[in-house]
C-alpha cells in the first residue's frame, strides 16, 4: 500500500458498496500536507511529459491539482459549474453529467486560459463513471491543446471510467486505486496482486 492508501485504510469511512467518505482529509477538511504528497507524486509520474499547464474542476479537483502546480511550477486552471460573474466572454464548454449525483452541470473555463501550445495535465479527486475526466478532456481538446494525460487521486476501479477513458487512449495515473467496498472495507488493486504472490 502507499501513502494514500494507507491514509484512506486509517481514516476513510465506507458509507455504501459504491461510496468512500474522505471528507476527513482530502474533500471537506484537507490535510495539507498529504496534498503535497499528491501533488509531488502526481508531478513525478508525469515529470517527462512536458506538461504546460493543469486543468481541473471545482471544488475537489483544486486542492491536488494546485499542490501537483506548484512542483510542476505551472498554472492551474479549474473548469466552474456555475456561471460567475467575472467569467464571461470566450468560453470552452461541455456537459457533464453526475451518475452519483444525478446531475448535470455544464462546465467551462476561458479561452484565454488554455490554447494550442498547451500541452495539459488534467487532475482530479475521484474517478468513478468517467464523466468529468471526458467532460475535462472534451474542454481542454477544444482548445486546441493536447492531453498529456490525468492523473486521479482516487480510482474507484470497478466502475466504468478509468476504462473508459483509458480506452480514448489517455494515459491514466491513479494514486489510490480501489478494488472493491465491499462488506463495510476498501481494498485495493495492489492488495489483490500482493496477496496472490
Ligand atoms: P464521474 O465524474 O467519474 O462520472 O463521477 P461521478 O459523477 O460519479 O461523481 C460526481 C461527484 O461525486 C464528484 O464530486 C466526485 O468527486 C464525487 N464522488 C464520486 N464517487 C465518490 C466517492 O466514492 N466518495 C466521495 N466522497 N465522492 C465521490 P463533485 O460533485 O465534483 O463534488 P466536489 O468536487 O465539488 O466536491
């Protein structure tokens, strides 16, 4: 196990077969110092990448992405769901709907913030049906920039999107990758290959 997996076993709460509450540490209070740990590991997996620029979404996708921004020593991008005040003019937008939320927002950054010369690293917290990872790529491929690849800090395995988007050809980076919730426990991809050797 890594850090963030062992970080997860300590104090991640399995609310259902399909939910994994951090809001401990990573998605309502945020231990710093674990992001930072995120961000260099993030920043090492894609240090030969040539990366430009980091795009994520709100709320969650920030606090990783800038943390991976600031080793990378890039700017950092997030997409809104809602319209903002000062947000207007050129716009890059997609729609993303949420299977856990059921929801759908209609995301979007500025024009003048992501361009063809990019070459941009996309970031976020959970990676479960794929939506937002597509919706992000679809924004950044409207720019005209290329997706050096994504990097998830927690993969939710046995759903669809780390599949899905893998099958796009993206390069997936994915810290924590979870096997399974089942019976009230979290186990990991890596657990599962560690206990058959
Ligand atoms: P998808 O983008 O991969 O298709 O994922 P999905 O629609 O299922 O997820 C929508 C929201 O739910 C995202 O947050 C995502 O981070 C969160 N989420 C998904 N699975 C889990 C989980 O097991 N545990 C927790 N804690 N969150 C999960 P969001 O709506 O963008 O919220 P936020 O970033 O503003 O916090």
């Amino acid at each position: 196990m890594n850090f963030l997996e062992e970080r997860i076993k300590k104090d991640g709460k399995v609310l259902s077969e399909h939910v994994l509450k951090v809001d401990s540490f990573l998605n309502h209070q945020i231990d710093p110092n674990l992001m930072l740990e995120i961000g260099k590991e993030f920043a090492a997996r894609f240090a030969n990448e040539g990366i430009t620029k980091i795009v994520t979404i709100e709320s969650s996708g920030i606090a990783p992405a800038v943390m991976t921004g600031l080793i990378l020593k890039v700017p950092v991008v997030f997409a809104r769901k809602r319209k903002s005040l000062t947000l207007n003019g050129d716009l890059l937008t997609a729609s993303v709907h949420s299977f856990t939320k059921n929801e759908t927002n209609e995301i979007s950054i500025s024009k003048k913030y992501v361009n063809k010369e990019d070459r941009v690293l996309i970031i976020d917290d959970f990676l479960a049906n794929g939506q937002a990872a597509l919706g992000l790529v679809e924004i950044v491929q409207q720019s005209g920039a290329e997706v050096s690849g994504i990097g998830i800090v927690i993969e939710k395995s046995f759903q669809q999107g780390a599949q899905i988007v893998t099958k796009q050809g993206h390069r997936v980076e994915s810290i924590a990758r979870i096997a399974s919730l089942k019976n009230g426990e979290v186990t990991f991809i890596n657990e599962k290959v560690e206990e058959l050797v």
